[in-house]
C-alpha cells in the first residue's frame, strides 16, 4: 500500500485502486482532458470550463456539489499507476481530505455524465464537461 492508499484508508475512505495496465490505461484517457501549457483542462477536449480558486473551503464544496452529481462513482486520476474508483458521494463528502495543497494535481472523472474535474496542487479547480 502507497501513501495515498494509506491516506485514504485513514479517512476511511472505500477506494478501489486499479492495477497497473488499467491504471495506465485510466491515465491515458485522462490526459486528453489536460491541458498541455497549463495546469488545467483543455478547451481542446472539455467545453463549459469554469475556475475557482479555492480562498474558502465552504464556497468550494458548495461550487463542486453544484457541479458534480453525488450518484454513481468517479474516478480520481493522478498518474499512469495512481487511480482509483471512488463512490461520487464520498468524493463530494471528502474532497479537503483527498487532495493535499502543494502536492497533489488530479483529474476526476463522473463515471456517469460528462463531467471532469482538476484539481491544482496550487488550490484550484476547473470543471468542463468532457465533448463528444
């Protein structure tokens, strides 16, 4: 178990880690959604793209839970090796105890709508919706 399994053991968290062919397949496909000159989704691949720096960790849950449904699962994307499946109702309950500032950059996938999410070590977040 990594730090970020152990991370969200601690907080309880009932994560399924992908193995490593499917986690790399998972970061693939999520690069896409990244953009390539920035920390950020790209308007290439993802429409509607709203920011938000994150100053108030209350506006920030409230901006994501207006965004992001709680029904079905997402799926957290930090690396080729570094995914897991998570239900979207924990990830809106614990996102402040997921992403740790200065360290972590992850894109999350609506495992049932188009939504896509970045997460910025510099504590910020962009939301788009994934085009067709």
């Amino acid at each position: 178990m990594n730090l970020r399994q152990s991370e969200y053991s601690e907080n309880r968290l009932s994560a399924h880690w992908l193995d490593k062919a499917r986690a790399k397949n998972a970061y693939d496909y999520a690069l896409q959604f990244s953009a390539k000159t920035h920390y950020g989704l790209s308007s290439t691949t993802v429409s509607q793209i709203e920011h938000l720096d994150i100053e108030s960790y209350s506006v920030a849950d409230a901006w994501l839970k207006d965004r992001i449904s709680a029904e079905w699962t997402v799926q957290i994307v930090y690396g080729d090796n570094d995914v897991c499946v998570l239900p979207a109702n924990e990830f809106l309950a614990k996102w402040q105890d997921i992403f740790v500032p200065a360290r972590d950059d992850a894109v999350v996938l609506h495992n049932l709508s188009p939504d896509v999410l970045f997460y910025c070590h510099e504590e910020e977040l962009e939301y788009g919706q994934r085009k067709a």
